[in-house]
C-alpha cells in the first residue's frame, strides 16, 4: 500500500506545481511573485507530510508482516488442539512444559461371607484398590527443577473391608480425601512433598510383583476386614472382627505431611517423612535385569500422630517375578506398644504367584497367600489365613475381572470362634 | 523384634544377593506403582495411556518478541 502511495505522490505534486507554473505565467507582477513562493512552500510541506506518512506506513505494514510470521510458528496444529492457545496464555498458566491428566477407576465386587453360623453376601466397593478419581499436574520450571500438584479424592460405597453382619449398609458412604498435595522435585536434590498423601513409610509392607493384589495381598483386612468373628460359646457374633486380628502394619498410611525422598541411586530410594508429631523413614529398591524383576522395602515408623498406644513400628516385605511368570512374595511387621502389660504384635506373610497368556484377550494370573499373626487384638492371640486368587486381564476393555477366597482362623484362650470363609469376586474398570 | 528377624533376614539376604547379582550385569530400575494405587495401562475410555490428557505442552516454542524487541526490530535497517 505504501509502495502505491509512494508511486502516486510524485505525479500528485507535478501537477500543483504544473498549476502554480500556469497561474504564475498568466499573472504577472510582483504580487504575483510573492504568491508563487507561498505555493512553493506549501507543496514543499505537503511533500514532507506525504514522505513522513509513506514512512509511517512501511513501518506499520513490517510489523504485521512480523505478526503474521509469529502466528504460524506459536499455534501449529490441528483444530481443537491446545497448541492453538496462544502462546502467552499458555505460559500464563504455567510454564512452556506443562502436563494436567485426570484418572480414575471403579472397583465393584460381591463379597460373599462365612462366620461358621450363617452367610451373608454384600455388594462392595473392594477396598483392595478403592474407586475414586484424580487430577494431577506439574510444570516444568527448568532443566532441573518441576513443580507439581496431585488431588485424589476417593468414594466408596459399601467398602469391603468395613461391611459385618450387622451392618451390611454402611450408613454414611465413605468420602476420603487421599492426597492433596504439592511437589517439588529436583533431578539433583530429590522430592519434596507437602499435603496430604503417602507417608515416606506408606506400602512398605505391600511389594508386591504377583499381579493379584487386586484381590488379594499382605493387606488381608482389605478383602472381609468388617467380618465378625462368630463366638460359638455364647453363640453370637463377637466384637472382634478380622482387620483386628490381621493388620500389615504397613507404616502410616496417608496423612497430612511434609515428605522428602533423596534422588534414587542405582533403584536405591531414600525417603522420610514428618507428621504433626513423629514421623518414619523407609528405604526401597526397584531393579530389573535379564529374567528378573525385584522390589524390597524396609520402613521405621514412629506413629504418635496417629495413636498413644504404640511407640515404635517397623514393616518390610520383597517380591521377585521371573519373566516365566513365577513371582514369590514376602512381608513381615510388628509394633512396640507403650502398655507394658500387652505383648508386641508382629505378622509375617508369603505369597506364590504365576502369570501367563492363556488367553489372546489378556494375562490370567493366580496366587496363593498365607499369614500368621499374633498378638494383635488381644495377648496371646494367633490367627492364621489361607488364601487363593486369580485375576484375569482384559486390557481391550481396560478391565481386570478377579476372584478371591480366603479362610481365617482366630485362636484365642478360653474361647472358640468360628472360622471366616470369604469369597470374593468382582471388576476394576479404569476410566 | 525377635520374631520378625528371620524376615528382616530374608528380605535383607534376597535384597543383598540380587545386588549381588546384579553387578554382574548393571540392574536397570523400573517405576513400580503401589498395590493400592491406580495401576498402569490402558483404560476403558481414555485408551492406551489410562488418564485422560486435558492439557499438555512439551514442545519449545520460540518465545513472542517483547515490545522492545519488536521496536527495535522495525528499527533495524532492512538488509
């Protein structure tokens, strides 16, 4: 457009000055002379004014052209997709590297339970890997350095390990907020959280490589943990029931924290944690090599936050999975209790698992389980369980179908329960 | 304590072999999600990655000129 202007300009002044020669020439005299000099100047200013416009313009037209170029390279891409944002609101929300996902999954089963005195079945949220939903973010600040941010909220209707005899509705439906946290993680210093979530001790009792722990792991109140123990004596049910008996100790579960895990050196990871009072440490290990698969993990806890009654906690377990499919898993745990008059309850469990492609649809995998405690709800308690499951992998419909039985014994002086039979079976489905 | 040893043991003993073994030909980690945790895989709606991705940007792009920047560009003599 300026190169058109600027085409036209010279012509727009030849002709005034074309006018003023002819009106110069048919007027004579002096006062004619004095108003060609007066033309003259004025032409001579509408030149300078036409020559500062076409200026102006170059610049103008230059700055779009560099407009244009910039929106082709900062918003390639199809439609719909984020890269469409413009560039400034992007970083705006967060950084040039910028990720927010959201996940969840339901797990519905039918829990089918034996006392020794009636059955009773419940329809269950299982409580092995609990229904909820999840946001999780994080931003990449530099190199080094990304910050991040998790909500996870779970919802329960009827959890497994809460349903008995006596109250097979759970009135309230359980709500539970499990992390609600904010991460700062340096590949060079390690990870620091802080909000609600895993404790540095949290599934320190739980390796597990088998598979199956959908229905079944060391967490052996998660499948029927509400169920009574039915006292045959007095012939009713009694007030003990099998997550009393059969606890994993596993560290202090999620809470509210400040949480740092040192960089992971050579599958070593560090972590503690610091709760409103007392706190834990843990140490894990993850390696694969060859046929080989192996985790261990290894946890102290001090639980003041979370109960008067115990001083000291300690958890462990490891698992090993061949890429044949056989996978053997090991748990132990106790608690020093600060009541002198009560024994330290301990546990220890062990798993074998196999997992093969029967089927074309997905992996099927089985195991078999086996704890022993003692001393857990009362002095010279000793319970014992046997347990099967199988879970069959249907990753087409982003499903895992499973089923699982287990049997629990309570020995206990000068009474007489019944043994608990429960069978479970149910789906996950992953959003 | 005491009745948990042999458990301590093993774990420490398995842990301590396979480090073992591992040297002879380097371990490589692997991430392991918790047993309770939403496991890794595909999901019924969200297909192959499991979580629904509402927001993403990994590319560099270059970054927008500042106003300074521009003025100074328009400034520039033309080659």
């Amino acid at each position: 457009m300026s190169h058109g202007l600027r085409r036209y300009a010279p012509g727009y002044t030849g002709m005034l000055a074309a006018c003023v020669v002819a009106i110069g020439v048919g007027i004579p005299g002096k006062g004619h002379s004095q108003s060609l000099e007066e033309l003259q100047r004025i032409i001579e200013q509408q030149q300078a004014q036409i020559e500062a416009q076409s200026r102006v313009l170059d610049k103008l037209q230059k700055e779009v052209e560099a407009l244009k170029s910039q929106e082709v390279v900062e918003a390639p891409g199809k439609p719909g997709d984020p890269a469409e944002v413009p560039a400034d609101l992007i970083r705006a929300k967060g950084g040039d590297k910028v990720s927010v996902q959201i996940y969840g999954q339901v797990n519905q089963a039918l829990l089918v339970a034996d006392d020794g005195d009636s059955t009773d079945y419940y329809t269950v949220d299982n409580d092995h890997s609990s229904s909820r939903i999840g946001i999780v973010g994080d931003a990449k600040i530099n190199e080094d350095l990304t910050v991040g941010a998790r909500m996870e909220f779970e919802y329960q209707v009827n959890p497994s390990n809460v349903v008995n005899q006596e109250d097979k509705q759970p009135g309230a439906d359980s709500f539970d907020d499990r992390w609600v946290d904010a991460q700062l993680t340096s590949k060079r210093l390690g990870k620091l959280y802080i909000g609600k979530g895993d404790t540095a001790s949290n599934g320190t009792s739980e390796v597990d490589l088998s598979g199956t722990a959908i229905v079944g792991y060391s967490g052996i109140q998660d499948l029927a943990g509400g169920i009574l123990f039915y006292d045959e004596n007095r012939d009713d049910v009694s007030g003990t029931d099998v997550g009393d008996v059969f606890s994993n100790f596993d560290g202090l579960s999620r809470r509210s924290r400040i949480r740092y895990d040192l960089p992971e050196f050579a599958g070593i990871g560090i972590s503690g944690s610091l709760l409103t009072d007392g706190g834990d440490v843990a140490l894990r290990y993850f390696a694969q090599w060859a046929d080989w698969k192996f985790g261990a993990a290894l946890a102290y806890a001090d639980p003041q936050a979370i109960s008067e009654s115990i001083d000291d906690q300690y958890s462990t377990s490891a698992s090993i999975l061949h890429s044949s499919g056989i996978s053997f898993t090991i748990a132990a745990g106790m608690q020093e209790l600060e009541d002198s008059t009560r024994d330290d309850p301990m546990f220890y469990y062990g798993k074998i698992g196999y997992r093969s492609r029967f089927f074309q649809i997905g992996e099927t995998l089985f195991s078999v389980d086996y704890m022993y405690s003692e001393d857990q709800a009362r002095n010279g308690d000793e319970g014992m369980v046997l347990g099967f499951q199988m879970v069959q992998d249907l990753p087409e419909w982003g499903s895992e179908y499973y089923l699982g039985y287990r049997w629990h014994e309570l020995d206990r002086e000068a009474e007489d329960y019944g043994d608990i039979n429960a069978l479970m079976t149910g789906v996950r489905v992953k959003f | 304590m005491r009745c948990l040893l042999p458990a301590v043991m093993t774990t420490a003993g398995l842990t301590i072999l396979l480090l073992a073994a591992g040297c002879t030909k380097q371990p490589e980690s692997f991430e392991y999600t918790p047993v309770e945790e939403v496991q890794p895989g595909p999901g019924l709606f969200s297909g192959e990655d499991g979580v629904f991705t509402i927001y993403e940007k990994t590319a560099d792009t270059p970054p927008r000129p500042s106003a300074e920047e521009s003025k100074e560009r328009l400034e520039a003599p033309a080659p």
